[in-house]
C-alpha cells in the first residue's frame, strides 16, 4: 500500500484518501510507513517517496515512541479500533496550525483513530487517522475559562475583589466539617471599620467605597494563602483560619487591627483615619455549629466596641477566666 501523485492511475478511493481534510497513514508491526496521504505530507512537509518503506521514528524521532508503540501493538494483538483524545494528549506530531496566535495552543491539537487493517481475520496493518481539532479544542478551553472566571466572580465581592459572604459561608462550612472529622484548630475572626457611617456622611459614599477597597486590599495583603478572607456586608469583614489556636488568633487580631490602623486612607480632597474592632473566636469540643462560632465572634466583637473601639477581643466562654488580647 502507497500512495502516489495524482494522475490516471489513482481509483476513486486512492483520490478520497488523498483529499481528505485529516491525516491517513498505515503502519506494519515494525512500525514502517506503508501509506503517508496529502494532509500528512503537507503538514509534515515530507512526501510520501521519503517516507514510505521507512520507521516512523526515522523521520519523527520527536513522536512519543513507548506510548504508540505500545497503542499499535495492541491494535495488533486485539484487533479492536483504539482512539486518543487531545484531551489525553493534545498532539501526536507537532504539525503548525492555521488559528490565531492568541488560541493559546503551539501546535495543531489532534484526535487520532487506530484502526486494525484485516485480511483473513488477521490484522495485517494498522491505519491511524489525524484529525485536525484546534478549533474544537480552543473554543472548549475558551468555554472552560469563561467558566471559570464566572465561578470566580460569583465568589467575589463586587466592590473588594475578597470573598463574598456566600463563599465565606460554604468554606467556613467546609472547614466546621473537616475540623469535626478530624480535630484540630479552626479559628475566625469577625471585624468592622469604626464609626464608618460618619465616614460616608462627611465624605460621601464614593470615598466610604474607597475606604472599604483599601482596608481590603491591606488585609488580604498580610493573611495566609489557607485562610479565608471574606466581606460579610457593610462594612463588616470576616476571616477564617483553619489550623490556627487560641493565641494565633489573637496575634491575627491585633495584626489586623493594627494594620487598618496605620495608615490614613486617600480620598478626594482628605485623608481619613480608619480604626476597626475585633473579635474573634476558636472552635473547641461541644461547638455545635458554625452559626454558633459565629455569634461567639460577634458577641467579642461588640464586647470590643462597648470597651471603647479600636481593639481586639477574643471570646472567652463562661466560667473560663478572660485572656487579654
């Protein structure tokens, strides 16, 4: 089996095999070129002449060698179709593409058929088809990213860019769970920005949304990657920290309420100084629900506020003696 330049001699069939819009060539079982049609040759740029009667890995010393050899062989031994997805493996030979630089993909992403070539029962060689699937591959990975990013903005406070309370919530669930199951230390602290109202009313609500970005952006600046930063409304903030006890969560406290601190925040035409209060809780044997982590936090964080503002309270349950922050 070989194929030739068109011309007279050339059937019907030998004419469709050389016209079609994907790749066709034909291996024995030591793995020689029996059959190399148009796309092949105009994609790999060598004609069927030079590469007819030759070992595939002659001219593609590039090809997955274990992998096909072990794909034909079994083709070989079963006598039963094969198939490679470009979700399994993008290419077989590193063909250029026709589509834009900007569909992120190097080489043409190829699905590829092994189907066993039979005479009396026996499969004598094995054809192997390329299908040119570039398109299909970079309007899915468009899709999956559109996805993605979807997901990623549901997740999101639209003003902030952190965590939504709804993400705080399934992930402070996630983590109750996992804590229940397993031990260990699970804290969160709950926190707000003082007196903002008065800041929106001096100022105006451009520059109080100005204010929430900022305070925002320095805190997720300093927490750790495993925690959970989240907007719970408002001017209210919350962060989970799994793995963290007591005292963890107490210098986690202060380090936040420091930081809001330190700085004034720019608006138009003013510099506003920003405190926030704090409070915080940890999970311990008995807590019966994340709701109830909750109200713990919040009770410390309005003790915070009735002491004065700009501190940091973690809750201490009754009967325990209170542990300064």
């Amino acid at each position: 089996m070989s194929t030739a330049p068109d011309g007279p001699s050339l059937s019907l069939s030998d004419l469709v095999v050389e016209r079609v819009g994907f790749g066709i060539f034909v291996l024995d079982r030591e793995m020689n070129v029996l059959m190399w049609n148009r796309f092949m040759q105009d994609h790999s740029g060598l004609p069927a002449q030079q590469v007819l009667g030759c070992s595939l890995f002659e001219h593609f010393p590039d090809l997955p060698r274990a992998w096909l050899v072990r794909k034909v062989e079994s083709v070989f031994q079963l006598g039963t179709f094969a198939f490679s997805s470009w979700e399994q493996r993008p290419y077989l030979f590193r063909f250029d593409h026709d589509r834009p630089i900007t569909g992120g993909v190097d080489f043409m992403q190829q699905d590829c058929t092994f189907m066993p070539l039979m005479r009396d029962r026996e499969v004598v060689a094995v054809c192997v088809t390329i299908s040119d699937v570039t398109h299909v591959s970079i309007v899915q990975r468009e899709r999956e990213e559109a996805v993605a990013k979807l997901q990623e903005y549901a997740h999101r406070d639209g003003l902030t860019g952190i965590a939504n309370r709804r993400y705080f919530e399934e992930r402070f669930v996630d983590e109750f769970m996992r804590w229940q199951r397993y031990g260990g230390e699970l804290s969160v602290l709950l926190f707000d920005l003082d007196h903002f109202k008065q800041i929106n009313d001096r100022y105006g609500h451009a520059a109080g949304d100005t204010v929430l970005r900022e305070i925002a952006q320095r805190v997720a600046d300093v927490v750790r990657k495993q925690d959970t930063f989240g907007r719970f409304g408002g001017e209210e903030f919350a962060l989970l920290m799994p793995a963290t006890a007591f005292e963890g969560a107490m210098q986690a406290a202060e380090k936040i309420r420091r930081i809001i601190g330190s700085v004034a925040v720019e608006v138009p035409g003013a510099s506003v100084s920003v405190t926030a209060s704090v409070g915080g809780t940890t999970a311990r044997p008995g807590a019966p629900t994340c709701d109830a982590l909750i109200n713990e936090a919040d009770e410390a964080l309005y003790e915070a506020k009735r002491g004065g503002r700009n501190r940091s309270v973690m809750f201490t349950p009754p009967g325990e003696p209170a542990r300064p922050v």
